[in-house]
C-alpha cells in the first residue's frame, strides 16, 4: 500500500509481456513503458458510477426489447415493429445462422454483460467482493466487444434514415429506450476503471521473476507453476502464451478472405417496392446516403463496411507474417495496430443492424416485401472470422518473435 492509500500492482503487459509496476494514480493514464498500450486508466468519479451507469443500461435494455422501435406508414396501411421482429423476418427467410448471430449481438450478449458487470461490481461498490466476481467480472470483460448496443444503436439511424426517404417512420417507445440504453453503455464503457476492480475483487502479492506469466485475463503476475492451472483471481486458464495462436489466427483469416469478395459482389439486401424492384449493395448503400447529404453516415458505412474488415484481413496476415519473420521492425506501431484493429472491428456490424430495422418494415404483402441478400450473411461472416482471428492472435508473440530474432 502506498502513502495515497492506493495499492500498487504488479502486471504483465498483455501486449506485449513487460513485467511492470504500476505507480498508485487518481486519474489519468498509465502506459506500458515497452509498447505504450494503455495500461490503466482512471477516471476519478466514483467507484460507484460504473454500476450506476452498467444498472441503468441493464434496466432500459427489457423494454427496449419488448416495446416498439420504428412503425412505418403508407397509403393507411401501418405496421410497427420490436426488436424481434428483425430476427424473426431474417429467421423465416432460411438464414437460420444469421438470425442467430444477429440476437446474440444485439440481445443476449447486452443482457449477459451488464447483467454479469452489475452482479460483480455491487459487491465490489459496498466494499464485500466475493470468490466469484472475479469470474463474473471476467465473462463482462470478455463480452465486451461482443454485446454491441451501440453499434446496434448507430445502425438504426442509417435504417431510420433510408426509411424516411421512401416513407412516414416513428420512433416507438422501444426505439428511445434503445438510445437511453445504448448511450448509457458507451458511459459504463467510459467510467469503468478496470485496473482499480481487478485490485478491489483482490489484490495478491505478485510472483515478479524473470519466469513470472502473467494472466491473459486480469493480468496478475503468477509463478511458472502456476501454468495449466487457473487463475487464483479471476479464474483464466494460465498459459504464457495463447496455444496456437498464429495458426488460429491465420485460418480464421484465410476463410475470411474467403466471404471479402461475397460481401462486396453480392446485394445486401432485395427491395420489391411499390415504385418497383432494387437491390443494394454495400457501395450502393453509400452512393444512396452521399445523394440524401447524409456524408457523416455515407462515411461511416464505407469506413466500417467496406475498409475496416479489409484493413483487418490484411492486417493480420501481416501481423501473423511479421511473427514468422521474426521481425524487429516497428514493434510499437504493429502493436498498437493490433489493439485498434481489434477493437474496431465490431463496427464493421453497423450495415447488417440497419438491414435488421429495414427489413421487417418493408413487408406490406403484395405491396412491398423486401429479403435478405447473399451479401448480408456475408458480410456478418467476415467480421465475425476476424474478430475471433483478432482474439485469437497474441501480440506478444511479436515481442518473442523479435527477441528471438538472431542479431
Ligand atoms: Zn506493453
Ligand atoms: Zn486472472
């Protein structure tokens, strides 16, 4: 304990590996002296707003899920829709996997987060953490990139958007409390001080060594026996490095590379519409935005659709290439690109959300109906291979890789 009254804490850089000590800080942020990730990061609000804000998103996601987002009207039909419905209309079209995806994404996975981040943080707030926040704590974590509200949240906007160009759209009730919840989320995100939960859940001397490994989760630093086993704090598998990572990495890449072109070549989506028959295309849907003067979503859509997952493929291929190479170039910068990659590469779901919300909405019977495109499922299946590519590779397998390089 130092004299702030702050623990300081050993960790393993899980970036790059460097053993470090982490001087005691109220806000601010504290970088890896090796690869410059970031290593802690404080706030200086009260423990307690994380779980504020992770409570108050948990408690709007039920009735933005049960309650109406958008209606649409034409010629006195009306027709309104929930957040089920997208699933529901994608399901009944034969894309069974897709549907899938889509619920975890933007229903279970918030629920399983928020749910697990309020039950490890309660008791951490009221100064009792318990054996298994640790666990709890981990599981939030690791479904952080997962459960994805607000992507959802922006991908609505685009639908609402195309939408309004070709009719009367409502926000329901259900759509507002979508926003609240996905904006509340982006707060959590903001607020949570990670490096200070993992010390209030517990808080062990760390094993600093030479032949110390760090856990990939929490990031506590443990003795070589300790490989194989689990970890004391949040209960991780302890392995020094993810086991075939480069392998993984590679493969999920490969197939990838694979549904690219698909996504690209094939409609998103296919509109049978009262001024007649359209299909659109991940460029067309840019192309459509620009002509409406939406260039702040027109942008978004090329960035998060179509470079983003191209960015990713190839950057891992490079990264996974600089590994075998065992290259000592860069280090810092390919590290750093790797953390960015990795973590945008969530947003590349955006135009798939918006076909979600557009689907359903067109379905006027013989008047207008609109389905899924090849391209859709497509693009779902790349972002979803390389964000798994992503998590599969280890960074500090470049550090290795480069130590080991002969001089
Ligand atoms: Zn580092
Ligand atoms: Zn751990």
């Amino acid at each position: 304990m130092s004299e702030t009254g702050v623990c300081t804490e050993q960790i393993g850089c899980p970036d790059c590996g460097a053993i470090q000590a982490l001087p005691p800080i109220r806000s601010g942020r504290l970088r890896c002296f090796r690869c410059r990730a970031v290593l802690e990061r404080a706030t200086g609000r009260p423990a307690g707003a994380a779980l504020a804000f992770s409570t108050a998103t948990l408690l709007f996601l039920i009735p933005a899920n049960l309650l109406m987002l958008l209606g649409v009207y034409r010629d006195g039909v009306s027709l309104s829709v929930g957040l089920d419905a997208g699933v529901a209309t994608i399901w009944h079209q034969g894309w069974a996997v897709t549907a899938i995806t889509v619920a975890l994404f933007a229903i279970l996975f918030p629920f399983l987060r928020f749910g697990l981040l309020c039950a490890a943080l309660a008791p951490v707030v009221l100064g009792r953490p318990q054996r298994w926040c640790g666990q709890a704590f981990r599981y939030a974590e690791a479904l952080d990139v997962w459960s994805m509200p607000d992507v959802f949240l922006v991908g609505v906007a685009i639908g609402y958007s195309r939408l309004a160009v070709l009719t009367k759209v409502d926000i329901g009730a259900g759509g507002w409390c979508y926003v609240a919840a996905a904006i509340l989320a982006m707060l959590t995100r903001a607020t949570i001080e990670r490096r200070r939960v993992w010390r209030s859940i517990a808080n062990p001397p760390a094993a600093a060594g030479p032949d110390s490994l760090a856990c990939s989760s929490c990031e506590l630093l443990l003795t070589p026996e300790h490989e194989g086993r689990r970890c004391p704090r949040c209960a991780a598998p302890i392995r020094r490095r993810r086991p075939l990572a480069m392998q993984y990495a590679l493969a999920l890449t490969i197939a990838g590379l694979l549904f690219y072109p698909v996504a690209n070549l094939y409609p998103m989506s296919e509109l049978d519409w009262f001024a007649g028959k359209s299909a659109h295309w991940l460029f067309t849907a840019v192309i459509k935005l620009l002509q409406a003067n939406l260039y702040v979503l027109g942008a978004s859509v090329f960035i998060t659709s179509i470079t983003i997952p191209f960015v990713k493929l190839a950057g891992i291929l490079y990264l996974c290439l600089s590994v075998r190479r065992r290259s000592r170039r860069h280090l810092v910068f390919k590290t750093r690109f790797y953390r960015a990659i990795d973590e945008l590469g969530r947003w590349s779901t955006m135009d798939v959300f918006t076909i979600v919300v557009y689907l359903p909405l067109l379905q006027f019977g013989s008047l207008a109906s609109a389905k899924v495109g090849i391209g859709m499922p497509a693009l779902l299946a790349v972002v979803v291979l390389t964000m798994l590519a992503s998590r599969a590779f280890d960074p500090r397998l470049l550090w290795d890789a480069a130590e080991s390089a002969p001089a």
